[in-house]
C-alpha cells in the first residue's frame, strides 16, 4: 500500500511532462508538414557524390613486403 503513495504521484508527473512535451512539439511546428519527408526519398539528388581518392599503391597492400 505504501508503494502506491509513491508511484500515483511519479504517474500523474510523467503523463503532466508528456502532455507537455506533445503541446511544445505542436507549438514549435513538429507536425506542420508530415508528407514532404516521406516523399522527399523518393528524388535523386542533383549533386554527383565525390569520387574516392585514388590510394598511393604502397598504402593498397602491405601483406606483400613480408
């Protein structure tokens, strides 16, 4: 019985924070767009990736000098 004098008020503070947490998100813009990252996936990207620098041959392979 004692327990429950502790974990109904650790309960009642958790759902206050989340409930907090939900209205913050909502006011800062969190859910304002929902569908352009979902989609945004989905397009090519303009920009070519950088090519990998081409290794001296003395760095490909050491296992050869023994």
């Amino acid at each position: 019985m004692a327990a429950l004098y502790v974990l109904i008020p650790v309960a009642v503070v958790l759902v206050a924070l989340a409930i907090w947490v939900f209205f913050w998100a909502v006011d800062s813009g969190q859910f304002d767009d929902l569908d352009s990252p979902a989609h945004s996936i989905l397009f090519d990207d303009d920009e070519a990736l950088p090519k990998a620098e081409a290794k001296a041959p003395e760095e490909t392979d050491r296992r050869n000098d023994d």
